[in-house]
C-alpha cells in the first residue's frame, strides 16, 4: 500500500485516514503508532460515532501491542543477562 503524504502525516499522528477502498487505522498507544489495521470497504461512507468507536478500540488495541512488546523487550533481556546468581 503507498500513502500519500496526507496520509503519512495522519498515520504519525495516529488519525485514522479514509480512502474510497477503505480505512487506514493507527494502532496508538501511550506512544506513536507502530503499526495499523486496514479495514477494507469500497464505496462505504463512516458516521463520526463509527470512526471515534474505532479510534477507542485502535487505542485498546495499541495500548495492549506495547504491552506485549514491553514483556517481550524484558524476556529477552532477562534471556541475555544470564541465570541470576
């Protein structure tokens, strides 16, 4: 998928972007979205309710990513530190 510069600015600051084919959804956090879901709905017009229903779950779900990577960054970390002793 290529993205516009609009599109591009509106990911890095985790706005979610509406194209014709569908939406471009931040995954945010506490921090910047890493990643994003795209939802795909040709012709398919969003409610300003729908989009910020969205906006929460994506928050959810970024909150839930850093989460996950945070434990995974102290595993790996704890693996290369060796046995404690």
């Amino acid at each position: 998928m290529n993205l516009t510069g609009e599109e591009l600015r509106a990911y890095r600051e985790g706005r979610i972007s509406a194209r014709e084919d569908g939406l471009l959804v931040p995954l945010t956090g506490q921090y910047r979205a890493r990643i994003a879901m795209w939802l795909i709905a040709p012709g398919r017009t969003w409610p300003e309710e729908e989009l910020r229903l969205l906006r929460q779950v994506a928050h959810l779900i970024g909150i839930e990513y850093e989460r996950v990577q945070g434990q995974r960054h102290l595993a790996v970390r704890s693996l290369m530190s060796g046995p404690a002793g």
